[in-house]
C-alpha cells in the first residue's frame, strides 16, 4: 500500500514538472528580457497573475504548479517543530490535495502596491494566522539541505527570490513563471520539487528542472 502511494506521488511529480523538457532550452535565468522605452531608461516586464493583472506588492496570492499533477503552495509543519515551516505543493491524491497558502510578494522598502517586474528582488511571505512564538517564521528561505522552507527575514539578502517569465503553454493558463532564489554574490538558482516522506517540497534545483508557477489573487 505504501509503496503504490510512493510510486503515484512519484508519477504526480514527474507530470508536475513534465512541460519544462520541451522549453528549457529556449530561455536562461541569467538573461531577463529588456524593454527599452524612449527615453533609454529600462522598463523590465511586469508579472502578471491569472487575470491578467500585474503582482503588486503586499496583495495576497496563491502560487500553485499549472501541471498535471501539480497543486497549490502551502505552508505545513512535517517534523513537529515548534513552528511550521516546510513549503510543500499540493498534488491530486486524496489528503494532499488542498487550496494552499496565501502569500505576499514583499520589499525592505515602504512600496506597498508597486508592481513586481521579472528579475526584480522580492521577499515571499505567508499570509496567515500566526502563533506570537511563529511570527518570525513565515518569510520563505532556502536551507542547507536546498528546501524552501520559511524563516527567512525580509532584507536579508540571502533570502531574495526572482520571478523570470517562460514560454510554456498549459491549457486553461496564462502567464507561467519560473521561481529563483537569488542570494548575493552567487548565480540564481530555479525552484523545482522533490518527493520526500511523502511530501512534495519546493527545492532549488538546476535550471531544467524547475517547477512552472503561476499567481492567482488570493
Ligand atoms: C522575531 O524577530 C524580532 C526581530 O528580529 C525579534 O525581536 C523577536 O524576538 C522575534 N520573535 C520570536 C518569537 O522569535
């Protein structure tokens, strides 16, 4: 029994992260694309969610995985700790299906309602209902072990993510990202999944093998 859950969880990962094979080769992390306008200033693209709206700062969304086989990100505690802090995808398997968690795209600045352009800093952060003892564990961070997991704190800039856009077609979606962690002073790395205890978490992983995200409006 055990075991054939092991082997559908890890036919859902393969399909939750299938559509990258055909379109890695055409885009690199490395090289946003610029829009120069008139006046030579650079204007990098907004981030769009699914109504076709850009990211602000500091509004709530649901970041979720457009594959089959993929699912919304929530925050969950998998090791009895004190404080959640595992950053895990829902899949389409009774108990692990689910809504996910809000978060918001935030900065160490006061600009609350900017829009969010590809390849620019942002900070993600849980929006949810949190314990006093938690309040410090909400800010998403990637750990020793490459996990996404939350902890971070906004400003550090080891916990900066980017957002570059692809050009992958799903059916019934639209504007389908990629998701970096870009810590100083070292290349970015994309954000993919991996199957552990039954979990599905968000690790950083080379670039052809990251995960597609799209944001919904929370
Ligand atoms: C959360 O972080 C703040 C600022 O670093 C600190 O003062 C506070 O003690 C922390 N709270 C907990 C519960 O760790």
């Amino acid at each position: 029994m055990k075991k054939s859950i092991n082997n559908i969880l890890s036919l859902l990962l393969v399909l939750s992260s299938l559509s990258f094979v055909a379109f890695s080769e055409s885009f690199s992390s490395e090289n946003p694309i610029v829009l120069p306008t008139s006046d030579d200033n650079i204007i990098l693209p907004e981030i769009y969610d699914q109504d076709d709206d850009p990211i602000r700062i500091g509004m709530t969304y649901i970041i979720m995985n457009p594959n089959i086989g993929g699912g919304a990100v929530y925050l969950d505690n998998i090791g009895h700790l004190k404080c959640p802090n595992a950053v895990l995808q829902h899949v389409p398997v009774p108990g692990l299906m689910g809504d996910g968690t809000a978060v918001m795209f935030v900065r160490d600045k006061s600009d609350e309602g900017e829009v969010v352009r590809v390849m620019t800093v942002v900070y993600i952060k849980f929006f949810v209902e949190t314990t006093p003892l938690c309040v410090n564990e909400t800010v998403w961070k990637v750990n020793d072990e490459k996990f996404v997991v939350t902890g971070g704190k906004v400003g550090n800039e080891n916990d900066i993510f980017k957002i570059m856009t692809t050009d992958i077609v799903i059916r019934g979606y639209k504007n389908i990202y990629k998701l970096l962690h870009c810590p100083a002073y070292v290349k970015c790395n994309a954000i993919g999944g991996s199957l552990k205890n039954e979990h599905f978490r968000l690790v950083t992983v080379d670039d052809q093998h990251f995960v597609p995200f799209v944001f919904i409006k929370a």
